[in-house]
C-alpha cells in the first residue's frame, strides 16, 4: 500500500488495527467466562454474572423469604443482578482499556 504525506503507512495501520481487533477478541472470551458476585439485603441475595452479562446464578438465602412479602424480595433480586451487572461492565471496560489505551469503546 502506499504511503501517504507525511510518512503515513497504510498498511501498518490496518495490521495495527487486526492485531488490535484480535486481542480485543480474545479478551472479550476471557469476560465471557470470568464471574463477577454482589449481593443486597446484608447478603439476603447473592448474584453471579459474567463479564459477559449473563447470569450464572442466584442464591437467596431461605430466612429472606417472606411468603406475605414477595415483593420485597423480588426487589433484592433485581438489586443484587443489577449490581453485579454494574461490577461486570465495570470490569470489562477496564480489561478493554488495557488493550485500546485507555479509549472507552461501547460494550454490548
């Protein structure tokens, strides 16, 4: 490829930006299984998630649950998920910085 004014290497560029792209890959199916835990409600319930936004699972522990208040359960729930998930974006997006340098890039 040619070279453009100033020096400006085209194809080092683009093998810059494979090599890149690769290793953004790889860290990508390194998040996908690393897990991530929080809990809500003094460790009521306990979420896994993935760097990769899936839920591994959840634990509730037997004495938080009220038969005449589900909803306050199911409100730690989504307080424990919702938490872990934050701690997971988190974590990738500082994973993925070590490799872009530092530049946010969207996460799905």
């Amino acid at each position: 490829m040619p070279k453009f004014q100033g020096g400006f290497d085209m194809s080092r560029l683009l093998k810059e930006a494979q090599k890149l792209q690769a290793e953004m890959e790889r860290i990508e199916g390194e998040l996908a299984e690393k897990t991530v835990e929080e809990t809500a409600g003094g460790g009521a319930v306990r979420a896994v998630v993935t760097c990769g936004f899936r839920v591994k699972s959840i634990k509730i522990d037997p004495e938080a649950v009220d038969l005449e208040d589900l909803d306050m359960l199911s409100d730690l729930i989504v307080a424990a998920v919702n938490a872990a998930l934050d701690k997971a974006r988190k974590t990738a997006q500082e994973e993925m910085a070590k490799v872009t340098g530092g530049v946010n890039l969207p996460l799905v």
